[in-house]
C-alpha cells in the first residue's frame, strides 16, 4: 500500500506546473539581450542546479533540429552563483548548436518575469511575444510534447496569437518555497 501511494504522489508531483506570472507581452526596453530582428528569438531561462531542466536542453536540441536557422535562441542561466560556467547544464547548454548562453543575476528573468527553470519565451521578429511556457510533458520528461509542437509551429508559419504551456521546472529565484533538485 505504501508503494502505491508513494508512487501516487511522486506521478502527481512530476505533473504539477509551476505558477508563474505573465511574461511581457512586448520586448522590454532595456533588456542586456539582444533584440530580435530578423527572425524570432527564443529565451530559454534555466538555473544551473534543477534536474528537471535537462529535459528541457533535450527538447531545445529537438527543436532546433527540426528548425535550423530559423530562429535565434539564447539560454540565460539566472542565478547568484559564481561558478555557474562549472555546471553540468551549463555545459550541456554551450554544445547546442546555434545558441547564446550567458549566466545572470536574474535581472533578466526579473525584467522578461520569468521565475521557473525551463520557462521559454518565444518573440516575434518584431518583438511581440508569441509563446510562454515549458517545452517538456512533465518534470523531467523529455519526449513529444505540445510546447515543443506550438514553438515549432510558430518558427515555421508564424503566428500573431498568443500562445502558453505549463512550464515544468525549480523555481529560478530562492524563496521560502524554492527547492532545488540536486
């Protein structure tokens, strides 16, 4: 009986999304990174000590695969650590192909409202946000999945409607409520 009810807890636990707030729906104005222009660009905010967030690096590497050189992807690892470059995710994030990836503060997080790891933002060229949210079924979970669908989707054919997944993943900023899996 315990079995099940540990293994209960652990499914729902793995299928609850994070709550995070509404991303902006235009570009901020003095954001440190890069502006779209020519083509969409996608934010991918992640700290460097969440397990769930290797998912999302699988998914991302999927995404761009299926969709080379059709959209411009930064990776901002939002945390106060000073070796965050000594990470494993960071180290898995500099070999995709294609991808910015800086360490900040979590001003950027902060100015974009980002707060989950593995919360992505998709903006148009002419910087208008067409997604938020994950881009994993679940925490930890890489596999098919709709955020990666949506995301493709809108690289490919574009689209002005606004579109959101639940992002599964640690919280970016430490709280009362923050825990990270190590």
């Amino acid at each position: 009986m315990s079995v099940l009810v540990g293994s209960g807890i652990a499914t729902a636990y793995s299928l609850k999304a994070a709550s995070g707030q509404d991303a902006l729906v235009d570009w901020p104005v003095g954001s440190a990174l890069h502006e779209p222009l020519a083509r969409p660009r996608m934010l991918v905010f992640m700290h460097p000590e969440c397990s769930c967030s290797r998912a999302t690096l699988g998914e991302l590497n999927v995404l761009l695969s299926n969709s080379p050189d059709l959209v411009d992807t930064d990776i901002v690892f939002s945390t106060p650590l000073s070796d965050v470059e000594q990470s494993s995710l960071w180290s898995a994030a500099t070999r995709l192909s294609g991808v910015r990836v800086s360490a900040d503060t979590g001003a950027q997080a902060r100015l974009f409202k980002a707060s989950t790891s593995g919360e992505v933002l998709l903006y148009s060229s002419k910087g208008l946000l067409l997604f938020q949210g994950g881009i994993t079924a679940s925490r930890g979970q890489r596999g098919d999945n709709r955020g990666r669908q949506v995301i493709e989707r809108l690289i490919r054919q574009g689209d002005s409607t606004l579109h959101s997944r639940p992002v599964f993943g640690c919280p970016l900023f430490d709280g009362p409520e923050a825990s990270h899996e190590r």
